[in-house]
C-alpha cells in the first residue's frame, strides 16, 4: 500500500465523521468512520520497519482536521485566525490520542490485536478535553446523535459518552468482521454469528431507546414561562446601544406575553450590558432599576432571570488570581464576571457566575508559561480576557422553594456539569445564550441540538433564551415542543414541568470516562515498561 493510499484512507474516515455529524448528517455513517484509521493502523504494525513508532501521527491527522474543518469551520465566522488555530489545534489532540492508542498497541500486541484499547484511550481523552483549561468538547463522538434524540434515551444512564463507547465498539466489530471475511475470502456459515452481532450491538440500544422513549411520562408539575428573544447584534447593538434602549426593546416584547400568571421570564445571556456594573452595589443601576420596577409593578409574582456582565472587588490574597484585573488607574483590582441575575419581587438578587468559560475568548490558560497570550483574547464585545468563575453549581431559589438551575452559553456542552445543578435539587434547566458569533451557519443549530441531550441525561425540562435564536422550550423527552427562527425579535409563552426525580447518570456522572482512565493508565504504564524492555526490539 503506498502512502497515498493511506492518506485517501484518512481523508475518508474525515468525511465519514462530518457526514455523520448533525445538523443535516446521518450518524449512522459514524458507526464505519474509524474503520479506515483501523486499516492504516494495522498497516504500519505490519510494515514497522518502514515507518517510525510517531508516524501514524501523520497519516491520521488530516482525517481530523478534515472533520473539525467540515463540521466547525463556523469557529472561523468571528476570528479566521483564531478558529483555524483552534481547529487545527483541536484535531492534533484527537491525532495525538491515536498516535497513544497505536504506541501502546505497538508496545503490548502488535498487529491484528490490541485495538479495542481505541476505546479506552478515546474516551479518556474526551473526559480530559471536558474537563482541562483549554476544554473543547463540541466533537466528542457522543454528540453526534444529537439531532436524533429517540435514539439515546439511555443517555440517562450512561451520559453522552456512553454515545462514544457505542460508536467506537461498533467500529470495532464492523472491522473485525471485514478481516474475517477478507480472510476467508468469502461469506461462510459461521460468519452469521459475527454479522448477527454487529447488527445487535447497533439495533438493541436504538430499540431500547425507543421503549423508553414511547414509555416516558412526564409528572404534571407544571411552570408558566415567557421567553424573551431581543435580537441584538452582537458585533453592532448588543454592547453599543444604551443599555436602557436594550431594556426597553426587552419589555416591549415581553409585554405581548406577560401577564399575572407567568411564573418566570427569561432574558438571554448578556442582555444587560451597562457599564461597569459592581455587585457590591447593582441595586444603583439604572437598568437594574427598570427591570425591578417593571416587574414590581405590573407582575409582583412572577421572577425574572437575565444575563449581564458584573464585577466585584478583589482584596487581599484574591489579587494574586488568575482572573483578578488591574483598575486603568492602578489602584486596586477586580474581577469580571459573565452573570445570571434573579429578580424576585423587592427580594435582593440571586447572582450566578458563569464557571465553564469559553476558551480564547472568556479564559486563558493560567499556566504561567502562556500568561502573555492574555493578550490576545478575542474581543467579542463586552468584557474580554479571563473571567472569575463560582466554585459550585448553584441553583435559583424562589420563594415557593423552587430550584432552578440556569446554565450559560458554552457550559450547555457539558453533560456532567449541568447533573451537578440537578444533584443540588435544580427541578428545571434554564439556558441563557448568545449565538449571534457565528452568523447564520451550523454552529449555533449544534449548540442548540446539544440542550436536547442535558434534557435525557437529566430528565429535565429546558427553556433555552438566545439572543438571535433559537430560544426553545424542550421537554423531559428531548423533544422541542416549541421554538423561534434564527435572527428574529420574538417572544414565546409555554409550560414546562418540573422534576425531582434523579437519573443514574445525574447520580453517577462520568463514569464510564472514569473506568476508562483507570484501565488506559493501566495500559500505558505496561506499554511504557515493555517499551524500554524490548527497546529496539520487535514484537513477533
């Protein structure tokens, strides 16, 4: 086989992956995209004194950059620059995942064995890419069958990277059956056994999630809600207008919809853009003043929650952090927050603080190396460089005892994250959002089909508000039962219910990700011991 022959290999398994992918791909196609990796794989085990241990580096990374191109060039919408950096720089972790996978394999089997370490290894590097500083979990394979939500009711045991185990376990067995066939060049009786069980592990958990999806009822335990979407330019209105032209746009629209009877309005993330608004004293502000009164006054029992760039104070040790910032004059320092506000009759205001930050833009590594490139975070309007984040997930509390968990943009993404606002009793899941960046391309519908996942694994119902679209109200099922188009003002009114009940993911977590670091240190420690043992050796 010559090398372009394995360059076309990659590039396929590339196209697989992005034709599989939502918003318009079939994930079906994601059960065959590893297969091409597995051949080029096993072909530089065969011939190993032709290639060095690092050379699958090469050959499997332009089917990463492919489908991080295919599926995210939309990154590039806001900064070309900064998204082809990211990019690039996302697919080179997945090809140095595999490059692991194929040294370990290389190490301990040699070819023809060994590959379900694939499985392992993959699943640890997505547990690692949600959780790290520079986290970017938007391709972790799990989120491909977002779009086709029937599919992955079980979700609710086993979270989104119970999506990857299946794909990757899938891959595995299609190959294993073409070498068997390949070998024996021709279908034979015992080969039924093998297909029978390729087509089991695809069908049963699809048949299963139909069940459950069919079975599911939700407890009527409802909430009135107005969704309020302003359509803000974010890179001419959102942070140039007045802040009090901004919430007069907001209470006109929801004026068509409010009434006594709403128990909740929800305005998207950083409607409230006015000027260095303190915490220590947010009751001065003006636009704080008209939301309280219009709500004071027209609908004393119903709640507001809406997003707004604050700060607080910093003193004493809390100058040496990370996101602590200088004041343009030098004296004293201060953090900047991207918040959710809860108002409540004349009660003080509840305030969360955003904590998975969107890397580049909200963070940057606090690694003290690359503390220069603080610099060049991407201006996407409002407060820019990196934010100071909360240390626990906390929920809204009304007065009726009602818990609310409201998520912020990017944390959407992150299936354990937003179980940890369950666990703390969040009854209801609220998303406020901005995803005008990215103009009128796949990134914002992506964002949007990932709540549906959050909705299964924690059986809880959404009311998602975006700025430009698409605000939604999503059930227990991961159904979206009513919605707004892109790029529109608009307001909707629906009820959504309420749950106390905990799924065994919400309880569990990660879990499956956990095992599999547990057995892929194991792996590359005995890779790495027989590796300096046999050290220019081969494995027979």
């Amino acid at each position: 086989m010559k090398k372009i022959h394995l360059l076309g290999l990659s590039l396929l398994a590339g196209l697989l992956l992005s034709i599989g992918w939502p918003l318009k791909g079939l994930p079906f196609f994601l059960f065959f995209a590893f297969i091409p990796l597995f051949f080029i794989d096993d072909y530089l085990l065969k011939n190993r004194k032709d290639f060095a241990r690092f050379s699958i580096f090469f050959f499997v990374f332009p089917a990463f950059m492919l489908f991080n191109l295919l599926v995210g060039y939309w990154v590039m919408n806001s900064t070309f620059g900064g998204g082809i950096g990211a990019l690039t720089f996302n697919a080179s972790l997945m090809a140095i995942t595999f490059t692991v996978y194929h040294i370990s394999r290389r190490n301990l089997y040699g070819p023809e064995k060994g590959h379900f370490m694939l499985i392992f290894f993959w699943i640890t590097f997505e547990l690692f890419h949600l959780n790290w500083e520079l986290s970017f979990p938007w391709l972790n394979i799990g989120n491909g069958f977002a779009m086709w939500h029937k599919w992955i009711q079980w979700y609710e045991f086993t979270g989104a990277l119970g999506g990857t185990f299946w794909v990757l376990l899938v891959n595995l067995l299609i190959y294993k059956f073409i070498l068997r066939i390949k070998e024996s060049k021709n279908f034979k009786r015992n080969d039924y056994i093998p297909a029978v069980t390729v087509l089991s592990v695809i069908l049963i958990p699809i048949i299963i999630s139909l069940f459950i999806y069919y079975q599911y009822e939700e407890k009527e335990n409802p909430i009135d809600i107005v969704i309020v979407q302003p359509n803000l330019d974010p890179y001419s209105e959102q942070y140039d207008l007045d802040p009090s032209t901004v919430i007069d746009r907001i209470i006109t629209l929801a004026d068509e919809k409010m009434d006594t009877e709403v128990d909740f309005m929800i305005c998207p993330e950083s409607a409230n853009q006015e000027t260095s608004m303190f915490e220590e004293r947010i009751e001065y502000y003006t636009s704080i003043h008209m939301l309280r009164n219009y709500m004071t006054q027209n609908f004393p029992s119903s709640k507001l929650i809406i997003g707004a760039s604050t700060h607080q104070f910093a003193n004493g040790i809390d100058t040496l952090d990370h996101a602590a910032r200088k004041f343009s004059n030098g004296r004293g320092h201060y953090f900047a927050y991207n918040a959710a506000l809860y108002y409540e009759g004349f009660d003080p205001l509840q305030i969360y603080h955003k904590s998975k930050l969107t890397p580049g833009v909200e963070m940057m590594p606090s690694w003290r190396i690359l503390r220069p490139l603080e610099k060049l975070a991407i201006d996407m309007g409002g407060t820019i460089g990196t934010l100071k984040t909360d240390d626990e997930r906390k929920n809204f509390i009304t007065k009726d005892k009602q818990k609310i968990g409201t998520i912020i943009c990017y944390e959407s993404i992150y299936g354990e994250f937003t179980s940890k606002f369950v666990r703390n009793g969040a009854q209801a899941i609220f998303i406020i959002t901005n995803d005008g960046w990215w103009g009128d391309s796949p990134g914002y519908k992506q964002h949007f089909s990932m709540a549906k996942m959050r909705a299964i694994e924690t059986r809880r119902s959404i009311a998602r508000s975006a700025n430009t679209g698409i605000s939604a109200f999503i059930n227990q099922r991961g159904d979206v039962i009513q919605q707004t188009d892109y790029w529109v003002k608009d307001v909707i009114r629906n009820k959504i219910n309420l749950n106390d009940e905990l799924t065994f993911y919400t309880k569990n977590g990660n879990y499956i990700a956990r095992i599999s670091v547990l057995i892929s240190v194991l792996f590359l420690l005995l890779s790495i011991s027989l590796g300096i043992r046999n050290k220019g050796k081969l494995i027979k």
